[in-house]
C-alpha cells in the first residue's frame, strides 16, 4: 500500500512545481478579460436597453483573438522600450498587456453605455487587443519555461485557472452587479460599474504573478544570427537604417515559418495535416450538442449543470489525468490516447439519441466526454509546444493553434444539415468515425519520428567511430 501511494506522490509531483502555480494565476489573469467583452457585456447593455443590433456589432470586438497571429511576430522580435529593460522580453510584454487591460477594464467600468457607447466600444476593443496579446506572450512564456514533458501539466494547470476565471468573470460578475443593486429590481448603472471595477482589480492577481515570476532563458543567437546576416544582405542595395528595418521585418514575419518548414522538412506537411484535423471529432460534435440536449427534452438546469459545471469539472481533472500521462509516457502515445477516447465517446451520444431521455446515462456520457476531452486536450497543446523553436515561439504557437481550429470549423457548419438528413445517430457515428484517420497520422508522424531518430544515431555513431579510428592511427 505505501508503494503504491509513494508512485501516486511521484505522478502528481510534477503539480507541485513551483512553474505549475505561475501557470494556473496567468491562466486566471488570461480568462478573465474574454467575459468582460463577450457574455457578461452583452448582459450589461441589454439591460440597460441597448438595441439588439447594437449589441451583435460589439459581438465582433471577440474577433481580435482570431487574429492575434498577426502581430504575434511583434511579440517575438520586438524589444518594448523600459518594460524589455526592466523585466525582459516576455515578462515585458506581459506587464504591459496586464496594464493595458487593467486600464480598459477601468475605462469600461466609468463609462455609461446609454450616454456614452462609443467610449465604452473603445474601451473594450482595446481590452480584447491586450488580452489577445497577453494570450501571445503566456503562451511563448509557457513553452520556453518548462520542457516538453512538463508542458501538458503546465496546459492543465493554466487551464483550471483559465476556466475558473471565465466564471468569475460572468457568475460573479453578475452577482456582484445584482448584490450592489439589491434594492433596485430595474437597471442600475453603478452595480455594473462596480462589478467591472473589481475584475480590474482581480487582474492585479496576473500582474502581481508576472512581477515575481522569472524570465525564462530563450537562446535566440541563431535567429539572431539570421537577422544579422539579413542586415548585411540588405545593407548592399539600401542605407543602413532601411537594411535594419527590412531585416527586422523578414526575421520577424517570414523566418518563423521558413524555419518550422526547414526544421521538419517534407513532414511539415503531415504535421499540418495532424494540427488541422485532431481536433475535428470533437469540435464537430459539439457544435451540436447543446441542440441535441434540447431535442432529447433536457430542460435549461439539466443542461446548464451536465454540460456547463459538471463537464467543467470533468475537463479539468482530465486535463489533470493527461499532464500526469504525458510525464509518464511521453507526448506521441497520450496524444494518440486522446483522439482514440475522443472518437469512441462519440459513440455513447449515438445511444444517447437511441434512448432518448435519459439523465443518468447523459451524466455518464457527458463525464466520459469531457475527461476524454480534457486528456486530448493537455496533449496537444504539449505536442504544439514542442513543435515551436526558440526566438520564434510566440509567432509559430499562434499560428498553429489557429491552424487547429480553421478546417474543423468549417466542417462543423455542415453539421445541421447532416442531422436534418440523417438524424442524430448517424450524426454522433459519423462524428466518431472522422476521428479515426487522426490516428493514422498519428501513428505516420511517429514512425517518422523513430526513424529520424534512428537516422541521427547513426550519424552520431558514425562521427564517433570515426573519431576513434583517426585517434588509433595518430598512435
């Protein structure tokens, strides 16, 4: 019995890391911000009588996280003037990022969006543009923190701070508005203001984290080098301030792409093709779910509490589960875990839709689901981690967390039409079924890992025998 709770205290040791904690109050200080401009604003301004149309632009304000690869490369190669100096590069950025989104949180909450309206659309478009940004930095922070065995704990970790945020920033939120209101049953334009003040004053937690954490060290000598030399290319048909900046704007905006490309050479390709369709099963699924639930007769409490707390819950401990799995057993074997459990739980929504109503078997569905969900999930962000290089971290993360979603996506739309056409069991196999060639892939990227590996052994074996024989003839 004790050695078998000394091996559950050896698994779990990896949670105590000190890295761990940082993560989990950045991952607070990330999931905060995208509430205050998504759900719980759009609850402020209906009831303070905003028309509908009004409320469904500022819908589009989200979109800034969409798009945060664009000036991702900014964060990479770009020294911020007294933040770089006094903090380094990426505690830098984020220093900054968090007062930018402590003073737009403050800007929204002094603004009266029936007096107003335009400053307050101001104010929390600059806030999703510092949260998109400080989603950038972290990220970069994370993977050059820790190393790869250690980056599915950090993703679960972040990710329990993550979601733990997201209902602070609406639930409590909302509490906050209604308590400070408690005499008034219509609107109150100060109980918003209030609330939106003290999720300013939360985000100190993430500032407060970054103040004490410690910069990690980045070798950036070759992308560096790189640039230097680009500089000197450039320097031959141009001044040298214009050979600076044109040397600037390739290191920073092509030679992130280049160098993955270089790195892995004809396997980018079906690395891409991994990014672009791991996550197809789940997302395609989900995108019906809630409408499913609806048309098995769930009611609106049934649904809030399986699918939103009790499949939150559920996330987490499996995101849990796979940080502890990809220490143990490496990245490659938990991501093809992942996408096995994904698509076979598929199949339990496929009896669900057979049996209908039921709420027991929904709990034992939708548990199965999202901890399945939450392992998978820990893996590839372990496994995009790994993908990235130093000096390019930031730009190539945020671009290939963009790839993961764009293809599954667009897949998704089709999913209405597909259930009209062929109902809900079909639907809930077909979305199980598409998951398999993940694992195909899979399997192909390891094997061409193993013989890379094989190949550079050799080589290495070679060059050391060698060396050994010019020894042997020199005696």
């Amino acid at each position: 019995m004790s050695d078998i709770l000394s091996r559950c205290r050896d698994l779990v040791a990896v949670y105590y890391h000190k890295r761990v904690l940082i993560l989990l109050l950045l991952g607070f200080s990330a999931g905060l911000p995208l509430m205050l401009v998504f759900s719980t604003l759009s609850f402020w301004l209906r009831e303070a009588g905003v028309d509908r149309a009004a409320i469904g632009y500022f819908s589009w304000i989200a979109l800034t996280y969409a798009f945060k690869w664009a000036w991702s490369p900014l964060v990479d190669r770009m020294s911020l003037p007294i933040f770089t100096a006094f903090f380094g590069r990426r505690r830098g950025w984020m220093i900054f990022a968090q007062l930018c989104l402590i003073g737009s949180i403050i800007g929204m909450s002094m603004s009266d969006p029936l007096e107003d309206l335009e400053r307050l659309a101001l104010c929390a478009l600059l806030l999703a543009f510092a949260s998109a940004t400080q989603d950038i930095v972290i990220d970069a922070f994370r993977i050059e923190s820790a190393p790869e065995k250690m980056q599915a704990a950090l993703a679960a970790a972040y990710q329990v701070g993550y979601r733990s945020a997201m209902i602070v920033a609406t639930a409590g939120a909302l509490t906050i508005a209604a308590w400070v209101s408690s005499d008034n049953q219509g609107y109150n334009l100060e109980s918003w203001q209030t609330a939106y003040f003290i999720m300013a004053l939360l985000m100190g937690v993430g500032l407060i984290t970054a103040l004490f954490a410690k910069e990690p060290l980045v070798d950036t000598k070759e992308a560096d080098e790189e640039e230097r030399l680009l500089q000197l290319h450039f320097s031959e048909r141009y001044p040298d301030k214009v050979a600076k900046a044109f040397a600037w704007i390739y290191s920073a905006s092509v030679l992130p792409f280049s160098d993955f490309f270089r790195r892995y050479g004809k396997t980018a390709i079906l690395i891409l093709l991994l990014i672009s369709c791991y996550r197809i099963s789940d997302i395609v699924m989900g995108v019906m779910a809630n409408v499913f639930y609806v048309d098995m007769g769930f009611s609106k409490e049934e649904i809030a509490f399986l699918s939103k707390v009790y499949g939150l819950i559920m996330t987490l401990l499996g995101a849990g589960a796979g940080g502890i799995l990809v220490m143990k057993y490496g990245t490659m074997r938990i991501l093809f875990l992942g996408a096995l459990l994904v698509a076979l739980t598929n199949l339990l929504f496929a009896w669900q839709a057979h049996i209908g109503y039921n709420v027991s078997f929904l709990t034992f569905a939708i548990s199965v689901d999202n901890f399945s969900a939450g392992i998978a999930t820990a893996a590839f962000i372990a496994y995009l981690s790994k993908l990235t290089s130093s000096g390019y971290s930031a730009t190539q993360y945020a671009l290939l967390s963009s790839i993961m979603i764009l293809f599954p996506k667009f897949i998704a739309g089709f999913s209405g039409e597909y259930v009209n056409a062929f109902g809900y069991v079909n639907f809930f196999i077909a979305a199980s079924l598409i998951g398999f060639p993940v694992l195909l892939l899979i399997s192909l990227l390891n094997r061409a890992n193993i013989i890379e590996e094989q190949r550079i052994e050799a080589k290495a074996k070679a060059k050391t025998e060698a060396e050994n024989e010019q020894e042997s003839d020199k005696k």
